[in-house]
C-alpha cells in the first residue's frame, strides 16, 4: 500500500526504537494490525514523538 497525505491511516504508537540516525516506529492501526516503519532521529524530534 503506498501512503500519501491524502491517504492517512489513523493508530496509536506502540513503540519506537531508536537508532544512532533512524528510528523504528511501530503503529496500532487497529483489527490486530500494525505498520512498521523507519523515519530520522530528527523527525522523530520534529513530530515530538
């Protein structure tokens, strides 16, 4: 499934990983399933997370 701002899934974060320069962020997107997904240590700082 590809994801734009004009297709949002709404979820809770379960949990984030961090790395030295990415992070792991892992959603509950509901119905048992999640999204896993890596983003930058600075948007992970950006979006307050």
């Amino acid at each position: 499934m590809k994801l734009s701002a004009r297709n949002q899934l709404k979820g809770k974060i379960v949990s984030i990983e961090p790395g030295s320069v990415n992070a792991v962020v892992t959603l509950d997107i509901g119905g048992g399933n999640h999204i896993t997904s890596m983003i930058t240590m600075n948007s992970v700082n950006s979006l307050g997370l």
